[in-house]
C-alpha cells in the first residue's frame, strides 16, 4: 500500500489504490489481497452450512436456530417486494446470497489487521506495504462479477418465464416491424419507435451493471480511505465513529445491491405491461 511520507520519512497515512494489490501468483494467475477477503468469506459461509446441516432438528437450538431466524426475516422482505410467495421463494437464494457475501465482505473489511497487516514489495517502481488483506467490494472486480451475475439472472428467468423469442423481442421486435407493413404507415412508424426503445432497454442493461458495479465499489472504497486517513491521523477513539457508520454503510450497500437485483428479477418475470407498477 502506497504510503505518504513527511521530510523524516515517516509513514503518516496510507493512500489507498484503486486496484487490488497481487500477493502472491498461482502460475501466471495473480492472487489479490481483495482476493483472500473473498474467499474467507467464502469458506466461512461454507463452514456455517456445513455445521448447521450436521445439527438440524425440529426444534431448532443455538446456531441453527440463528439461521432459522435470518432466513425468515430476509424471506418476509422479499415477499413484501414480489408480492407473490411463489416468487420471493423462487428468488430468495439468489437475493440471500447476494445480501449476506457483500455484507460479510463490508463488515470483513472493517476487523483489525485489514489494510494495514501486510508485506513490503516493489509496486509501481517504489517499495511499498501491499496488505495481506482489503475489502472485496473494493475491487472492482468483484463488485463487477456481482454485478453481472445480478443482471444476468434476471435475463434468465425473463427467458425461463416467456421464452427466448417472447422475452428479447423486447429489446429487438424484428417480428413486430415485419407485421407492421400489414396496417399501413402509422403502424410501421410505430413499430419503428418501439423497436428504438428496445435499443435503449439494451443500453439500460449495460447501465444496470454499471451502476451497481460501481455505486458498491465507490462507497466501499471510499469507506477504507476514511478509515485509513483517520487510522493515520489518530490511531484511538477518533476512528470508533467512523467504524460505526462503516458497519452502517455495509448494511445499507447490501440491502441495495439485493433490493435492486430483486427488483430486476420480478421485472424480468412481469409481463411488458406491469413494468411500470414492478418499477414504482
């Protein structure tokens, strides 16, 4: 991690980077510090599974009983943006999942030890800290992956609810400007208009993943700068603060990123005339 030095050569702050540093290589495959957050986070949802379904019972004690109790308070807000039971069960893996990875990867970066733990290494000409440990969803990468996964199930149960043919003619409706020389000029130009719209529905798929990728990498990254500057300038209780509203941010960008990823898939499963109500 890059470090800003007085006249004594002091280390006063770290200036946290864009990219994610590489640690280690596994042949030509770079290992990121953002990396290793990920998939600790990973294992350790891994470990809780593993655990709770050695130990299930009807009546649930201890952890299984923890889990019991988040599974049905995410169901129940999920039922309340599908309005439909069926559906906040057909979706509710995905959206869980997605809550918990990016709120265990916000909250994961916020332990000691994250940022400022690390190892010395040439990095962009100079020796500087590269931390064993970052947040993931400062990386854009992740955040990016994420992202793509989000929309890309929403185009999938679209498909899976409509069909191929059904579902992308709404992005491109070749088939309706063909059925529109039947009825004369004022169809054709309509047709025309709806399959312009259509190119715009594409373009606003590029813009859902950007904007989620993005609006999770920039509050995350933000949030470490915060934590790092203040970590730097003094090191007790100032930062207590900041640490708070840090946990606070994580769970808001969590529910966001899954309330907006939900959103997109009853989109996706309604047909085209219940877009409006889907997206008020």
């Amino acid at each position: 991690m890059q470090k800003s030095i007085n006249n004594s050569s002091t280390p006063l702050f770290a200036i946290v980077p864009l990219a994610a540093e590489p640690i280690a290589h596994l042949g030509a495959f770079p290992i990121t510090n953002a990396m290793v957050n990920a998939w600790i986070v990973a294992v350790f949802f891994a470990v809780i599974a593993f655990v709770v379904s050695r130990r299930t019972s009807l009546v649930p004690r201890g952890i299984q009983n923890v889990i019991e109790s988040i599974i049905e308070i995410l169901l129940n807000e999920v039922e309340k943006v599908t309005s439909d039971k069926k559906k906040a069960r057909q979706f509710f893996p995905l959206i869980a999942t997605i809550f918990l990875v990016v709120l265990a990867n916000n909250w994961l970066g916020l332990i000691p030890g994250t940022g400022t733990i690390g190892i010395y290494g040439l990095m962009h000409g100079d020796v500087e800290l590269i931390p064993l440990l970052r947040p993931a969803g400062s990386d854009l990468n992740f955040t990016a992956a994420l992202a793509i996964t989000a929309v890309f199930f929403s185009h999938f149960v679209g498909v899976r609810t409509f069909g191929v043919f059904e579902y992308f003619s709404k992005f491109l409706n070749f088939k309706g400007i063909w059925k529109s020389f039947k009825h004369g000029p004022m169809a054709i130009m309509t047709s025309v208009v709806e399959f312009g719209v259509g190119v715009l529905e594409i373009v606003g798929e590029i813009a859902k993943v950007l904007s989620l990728s993005l609006r999770l990498f920039g509050n995350v990254l933000a949030g470490e700068i915060l934590m790092t500057v203040m970590l730097g300038l003094v090191a007790f209780v100032m930062p207590i603060p900041f640490t708070f509203l840090e946990i606070l941010v994580g769970i808001v960008q969590a529910t966001v990123f899954a309330m907006l990823t939900l959103v997109y898939l009853v989109i996706a499963s309604s047909p085209h005339g219940e877009h409006e109500e889907a997206h008020a």
